[in-house]
C-alpha cells in the first residue's frame, strides 16, 4: 500500500483539530440557544463585500463561509485525492471506483427511504435530504480515530464523500436550482480548460492557477451551481509531477492544511449548528418528514454504502481498501450518515415553510450525531476485537 507521507500529516492535523470542531459545535448550539443568539444571527446575516472596478461584490458572513471559505477545504481535500489517484491507494481503477460506486449506493438508497414514507405527502419534495455526507464532520470523526484504522479507509472515506457531495451539487443543480445562468457557468468551464493547458504546457507558478481559480469560484457561484465544486475543479488542474515532495501540488498542500483544520473548518462549525431549540422539537421527529432523514441518513447510507460496495467488489469492478474488511465498509457507511451541512441546505432548498425546515434541521442534527458516534464507537471496536 502506498500511503503518501502528507496524506497522513494530513489526517495528523484532522485528529487534533477533531476536538476542536466538536467544542466549537457545542458553542454555536449555546448560542443559538442563548440571549446571544439573535445577535449571532444579525452577524451571520450582515454583508461583507468589496468592488473590484466597476462591479461590486459583496455576500454575507454565512454566504462567505459556506460557499468561500469551504470551497478552499474542498480545494485541499481534491487536492489529497488528486495526489492518491496518482501514485497512491486509488491509483488503480478498481480501487478508485470503489468509493464512486459506494456514494451512488448512499444516494439511491436514502432517497428510496425518504421518498417511500413521504410518498403523497407535502413534504415528499425533501427527497435529496439525505443523499448527502458532510466531509467535512465525517472526516473529523475518523481521523480521530488515528491508527485504530488502515489509512486507506481514511482516503475511502474522502473519495466517498467527495464524490457524495459532487453528486448533491449535480442534485440541487438539476432538481432543486430554480435557475442556472449558462453564460456564467460556460465562463467558469472556459476557466477550467485554460488551467487544464497550464498544466498540459507544465506550467508551475501557482499563482497563475490560485488567481484564475478565484475567478473560477466567482462565476460557478453566479451560474447557481454550489460555488464549493470549484475546489474540487481547481484542485485536479494543479501540477504534481513525478517528484512529488517539490510539485505546485504538494506546496500549496502544505500551506493550507493548517490554516483549513485550525481556523476555517472551527468557523464552519461556528456558522452552521447554530440550531435553536424549540418546544414540539422532540415530538416532531416521529413525523414523516424526520422519519424519513433519521432511516434515509443512519440506515439509508449504511446500507447503501454497505451494499453498492458489495456488488462492486462481487462484480470484480472494484477492490477494498488495503488491510480493509467489510466490518469497516459498515463502519464507514455508518460515518458517511452524517449529513449535516449540505442536508440542511437542501432542506432549506426543499420546503418554504418555516416548520417544515425547523423539523428537518433538527432531524439531521440529531441524526448525524448519533451517525458520527456510532460509527466511531462501531470503528473503534473493530480495533479491540483484531488486537
């Protein structure tokens, strides 16, 4: 198994920085249950912006966080990905299907569930609900767990997640975007041919790959597709060579790993489980609605995953992660429940009612919180029952 050197200071970096997103979680979910809490909100929803020439350019706190600032954490986790489809534990076919395959398998299944119990009811339209893993969360609970798994479930779990998310966005694109502005969207594609002949034309300065793949988020998040794919896109256009340890890749790697797991990933946490508690929120997750995220997240996704991953490797289309076994296909499936942030956005995508989404919200709270607890306890004994 070959398991790059940075990939593993990496998830290092995650483990530490894992205790740290949970507290800041526990804060927000203080605050928005506190005096602080309308204050909080005022904040989140008060603009920043700046003019660049004649066009001025401003989005609010939340915006900037969720769509700026986690398009730069899915820019370094591509970036980890690209490097493993290179020259590491996906670079082989089987292997890197294994956790595209396995996403598909937590999307179809969960939206079966959700669509099967809300069939006919006003709230039928949450189906993309719990297609959804937040990499972010589910990276933070398995690199947490350290050595206590092979590190090839680590990168499973992150081309699993990604590929999730890549196909929520397709998701809310398609179904759940009012309206998609193709003059933009041909503009940030127009961008990403020209990085791609960067890197044909071996072209090594980072910043004419950075400054172009702002430009790039600029015009994916006015096409109305989820600014945060930009990332990805500009992750895989970034030069890695065959000396690895001096790429573009690898310095610019370096440089964000930190500043992402210590400074951007906390305020993430800080910005979106700002959820406030509400009499009846208890009672409401016996409602269609929350049955159908709680089955769809938690069994959905573990079954899903579980499964997929199954017929895949049974098919010879696939192969498990190295030193991997089903047990630990289970336990990531269980991780991958959680949904949490492109659940809830979603679901704000889904309902026009306030209820509706406060319930929703809720659901995907608890779910991915006993998604995240249960696959890491699960995960853990794995480890006691080998040893």
């Amino acid at each position: 198994m070959k398991i790059t050197n940075t990939f593993k200071q990496f998830f290092n970096s995650e483990k530490t920085s894992g205790i740290l997103l949970i507290f800041c979680v526990l804060v927000s979910l203080l605050i928005a249950n506190s005096n602080l809490a309308r204050s909080f909100e005022q904040l989140l929803n008060s603009n920043i912006g700046f003019r660049l020439g004649s066009t001025a350019i401003s989005y609010s706190i939340s915006a900037w966080i969720n769509d700026g600032l986690m398009a730069i954490f899915f820019l370094l986790v591509g970036l980890e990905i690209k490097r493993e489809l290179i020259g590491g534990e996906l670079s082989s076919v089987q292997k890197a299907s294994l956790p595209v395959l396995a996403a598909l398998g937590g999307m179809l299944v969960p939206a079966g569930i959700y669509f099967a119990i809300n069939h006919g009811t006003e709230t039928a339209s949450g189906w993309g609900i719990p297609m959804a893993t937040d990499i972010a969360f589910a990276l933070a609970i398995i690199a947490m767990l350290g050595k206590n798994v092979p590190a090839s479930l680590k990168i499973f779990l992150a081309a699993l997640a990604i590929a999730d998310d890549l196909g929520a966005i397709l998701v809310i694109a398609i179904f759940y975007t009012e309206q998609i502005h193709w003059q933009e969207l041909f503009i940030a594609a127009a961008i990403v041919v020209a990085l791609f002949a960067f890197n044909y034309f071996k072209v090594k300065s980072l910043w004419l790959y950075l400054i172009p793949g702002i430009f790039l988020w600029y015009f994916m998040h006015h096409s109305g597709i989820h600014a945060t794919i930009a990332g990805v896109l500009l992750a895989f256009t970034i030069p890695i060579g065959k000396d690895q340890t001096s790429s573009p890749l690898e310095k610019l790697e370096h440089s964000l790993t930190k500043p992402v797991n210590f400074l951007i990933m906390p305020i993430f946490a800080l910005a979106n489980t700002n959820i406030t508690f509400e009499k009846g929120m208890i009672n409401g997750l016996t409602s269609p609605l929350a049955l159908g995220i709680i089955l769809g997240l938690f069994a959905g996704k573990t079954i899903g995953v579980s499964l997929f991953s199954f017929i895949a490797v049974k098919l010879k289309l696939a192969k498990l992660p190295t030193s991997a076994n089903w047990k630990h296909v289970i336990g990531v499936g269980m991780l991958a429940g959680i949904g949490f942030t492109m659940s809830i956005f979603i679901s704000m995508l889904s309902f026009s009612d306030n209820q509706h989404i406060t319930t929703a919200k809720f659901a995907i709270l608890c779910t991915s919180i006993f998604s995240g607890f249960v696959g890491f306890v699960y995960l853990q004994s794995l480890k006691k029952q080998n040893g």
